[in-house]
C-alpha cells in the first residue's frame, strides 16, 4: 500500500513501513489473523482479525499516521469490517464498520 513518501507492506507478524527514497524502514505494526492494510491521506488504517473468545471472532481497526506509525485511534468490532477504502479529509477518518454504519474519526495528536 503506498502511502506519502513510503510504503506499508504485511509481513508475517504484522505491518510494515518502507521509506520510498532508500527502503529503509520507518516504522513497524504487530498484526494477527487476516491482516489487511488501507492508506487514506496521510493516515494508514491496519485491520486483523482475532479470537476474543471461544469461537467469537473480532476485528481490531488501527489508525496511525503514516510518517511514523503512531496510533491515532484504535477500536475493536465484532465482525470484520467491509471492504470499503477508508476517506481522510484534514484531521478526519471515515470508514464503514461491520453494520454498514460510517464512523468518522477525529484524529488527534
């Protein structure tokens, strides 16, 4: 996924940033099941799956900035979320959650 002046790549144990002039790596995510990744602006937005409880999947969504991989916003839903690309418009996230419901995000820090 390419995001401003890098790319974010899924690795086995997560997510990981590369700058796009030299490869070096910028940043790096721990993940779990069924990680996928979504660049909007300048903000990534990391979703993986996992086991809450016996046979209860959930769906953990992260927000970071992608300069330098800081968590913005985190939540946890119950089913994943839809394959809807994210929007980001100055400090602001949208994306659709499990009920088809859009949640904008304001993002702070």
């Amino acid at each position: 996924m390419s995001t401003p002046g890098g790319f974010v790549l899924p690795t086995s144990d997560g997510a990981v940033c590369l700058g796009a002039e030299d490869g070096a790596e910028r940043w790096r995510s721990k993940g779990g099941e069924d990680l996928r990744i979504d660049s909007a602006g300048d903000y990534t937005m990391i979703r993986h799956s996992h086991t809450a409880r016996l046979f209860q999947q959930r769906q953990a969504v992260r927000i970071l900035l992608s300069a330098d991989g800081r968590t913005l916003w985190q939540g946890e839903f119950k089913s994943s979320i839809r394959k809807s690309a994210p929007v980001a418009s100055g400090r602001m996230f949208a994306f659709l959650d499990p009920q088809e419901t859009l949640r904008a995000v304001r993002l702070t820090g």
